[in-house]
C-alpha cells in the first residue's frame, strides 16, 4: 500500500467520526430540551379566575346576552385568581381591559409576587365596578419557577366567563 491509500483511509476515518459526533451532538441536545420541556410541564402554573357554576336558568335565558354557565367567583365583593396549573406562578401581573366603546379601555396592571399551586388569592378588584360589568377581559402575565413567561387571558360578559386562553409568551 501505497501512502496515498493511507492517508485517504485516515481522512475517511476521520470525516466518518467528524459525521458521527455531529449526529450524537445534534441527538444529545434534543434530548436536553425534551428533558428541558418535560421538567417545565411539570412546573407549569395557569392562572383563571376562580369561577362557580351560573344559576341554570340564567343560563338557559341568556341574561345579558351573556352564553355560558360559570361566572366568576368572588370573595366578599372582589375578583379571585385561581392558580389551576402544577407550579408556582411568579412575577404575576393582571390588567382589566373593558372591551366596550363608552367605557375606560385600559386600567393600570396591578401586581401579585406568587400564586402557589391550586392557590384562590382575593384580588383587589371590586367585581361591582362598572368597568368590569360588561364585556371585558382580563390578561395575567406571569413566569414559571424555571423562568419561562406565560399569559393567559379571561373574556367576560356580565362576570360570565366566556373565552380562556392561554400561550407561552416569547
């Protein structure tokens, strides 16, 4: 054999296992991030207003105009924020937003340090404020335990819950 056919074996060789540890790496950090998301869906907090069921016959009528059966639950006259995912919720912001022409569009957020799992916490917010008996929603921004940022949103008609939804925020 010839040096030439040597050299040409140790470059296949070589590009070979180049090709292999690229494969492995790409592989190995796959693995990191199923492990990653899986650890965080473990961790995940979702928070909702606390909600009880709406008296039956208003739902069948549809008072308000407003269709669903379950409105939000209040403690001594205010709004309640219930924690229903698996983790703690951090760094929690909410804002009301009225979603009717006459009335004020954007009030301030308002702020809770943590909302522990399955936690009801009162909220500050009187449910007979004008602004939030009609159509209206309220946004919650919020961090997981590993830092991830979500934000969920509450539609409202008349304190009748009728829209959740939910994303991981970029």
């Amino acid at each position: 054999m010839s040096d030439n056919h040597i050299q040409l074996g140790i470059l296949i060789v070589a590009s070979l296992t180049f090709v292999a540890l690229v494969w492995y790496a790409i592989e190995t950090r796959r693995l990191r991030v199923a492990a990653q998301d899986q650890l965080e869906a473990l961790a995940k907090p979702c928070l909702t207003l606390a909600m009880e069921l709406r008296d039956p016959s208003d739902a069948i009528l549809e008072m308000h105009q407003a269709v669903g059966n379950t409105t939000a639950r209040g403690d001594h006259g205010n709004f309640m924020v219930h924690n229903i995912g698996n983790g703690v919720a951090l760094n929690v912001s909410y804002r009301f937003r009225s979603l009717e022409r006459d009335a004020l569009n954007d009030l301030s957020a308002r702020y809770f340090i943590s909302v522990l799992p399955n936690q009801k916490a009162t909220m500050p917010e009187p449910m007979n404020v004008s602004s939030y008996s009609g159509e209206c929603q309220l946004t919650f921004e919020f961090d997981s335990i590993g830092g991830v940022r979500y934000e969920s949103t509450v539609t409202m008609n008349h304190h009748v819950l009728t829209r959740f939804d939910f994303a991981r925020k970029r």
